[in-house]
C-alpha cells in the first residue's frame, strides 16, 4: 500500500506500513512530526508512541517536572483539528505547539491503554494503576515493548528528500504487555476499563 503527497508537477507516492499513519498527513494542516526523545512544553519527554487516529497522535511521555516522575499521554492532533476531544479521561495540561504543519492542540492526560481490540476495536482501553504508578522507564518498560521506527521510502525507488513538514522517521506504535494472557491473570483490583472517544 502507498500514500501519495501531491507537488506542483506530479504526485510522490510514499511506502504505507500497516499500523502506522499515513505519511500523506504530514502536510500543512495534518500531522505535527515527533520523534522519541523530544520534549513539549519544556516538561514531556517523548519515550513511545502509543497510537494515532485520523485527527491526532498518541505518545507515552515522561513529566520532566514531577516527582517522583509521572508517565502520561500526549495527545497532539492534527492543525486543522477545530476542537480536540478530551474523552472522559483526567486532564492534567493543554497546551499549544507550532510546527512546520501549523498550531496543534495538545493534552497530556493518564495514561491508559491498549485498546481492548478483541472486545471491541478501538475506544476500551486498559488502565492499570500499577502501570500509572512505575517510579522508572525501566519499570514502566516491563509492560510496553520499545517503539520502532521505518525509513520514509518513495515507492518509486527514489532518494527520500528530508522536509520539515515530515518526522525524521515514521515510529511503529509500542505494544502494550497488557494483553488478554496478562489481563485475565491479572489482580482485578488494579485493571480497569476505560471508554474514550
């Protein structure tokens, strides 16, 4: 599969990987590129992506500025977004970023996931207070594999030219550890549900 920017003569057609979004919504308007180890708002170090949606991305963050240090989502959508969503989640910051695609909307909120996708695809996330509460990356890591990221490639075979509008690299969201083995062996009493928008 392919996604395709046009330019003022003919359109680049770009490599599509399963999971990931589309490059094509790195254009003015769309996506805000974000690379694992940057910082917002000079307190949320980027350490995973967690996900995306056709309006926003989603990213385990680190609070720089909180003790003991906190993890958290980061919700950034998209500069054409009107509002974003806040879901039923706790809201701990909002704030604004201006990037090479416009001003994006931003949430940090708790963290939760993965969706429960053999329940129901999307919108049930997991929540566990024993997840909320690591005191580490190495701890928090226990139950998320490492994000990865893939190359930028042009279907036609062509060198990829780096533009501000893009990520350096496209990152693979990180799976959770929390899955259905995990979560039906689990202690009840710190596993929840979760519904979002």
């Amino acid at each position: 599969m392919s996604a395709t920017i046009p330019t003022s003569t003919e359109p680049i057609w770009y490599k599509q990987y399963a999971g990931i979004e589309s490059i094509s919504g790195y254009t003015p308007g769309g996506y805000h590129p974000v690379d694992i180890g940057d910082v917002y708002h000079k307190r949320y170090r980027v350490l995973n992506k967690l996900g995306h949606g056709a309006f926003a991305t989603f990213w385990l963050v680190k609070d720089l500025q909180s003790f003991p240090r906190r993890f958290l989502s980061l919700k950034i959508a998209i500069a054409n977004a009107k509002h974003i969503a806040r879901e039923i989640q706790i809201v701990f910051d909002d704030f604004e970023i201006k990037g090479p695609n416009g001003t994006h909307q931003c949430i940090i909120s708790e963290l939760c996931g993965p969706d429960i996708q053999y329940l129901h695809k999307g919108n049930v996330l997991l929540y566990s207070s024993k997840v909320a509460h690591c005191q580490s990356t190495k701890e928090l890591l226990q139950y998320f594999e490492r994000s990865y990221t893939v190359p930028i490639t042009r279907v036609d075979k062509k060198p990829f030219v780096p533009s501000p509008h893009f990520p350096k690299r496209l990152t693979h969201p990180a799976c959770s550890y929390m899955d259905e083995v995990f979560v039906s062996t689990a202690d009840p009493s710190w596993i929840h549900i979760k519904i979002c928008d």
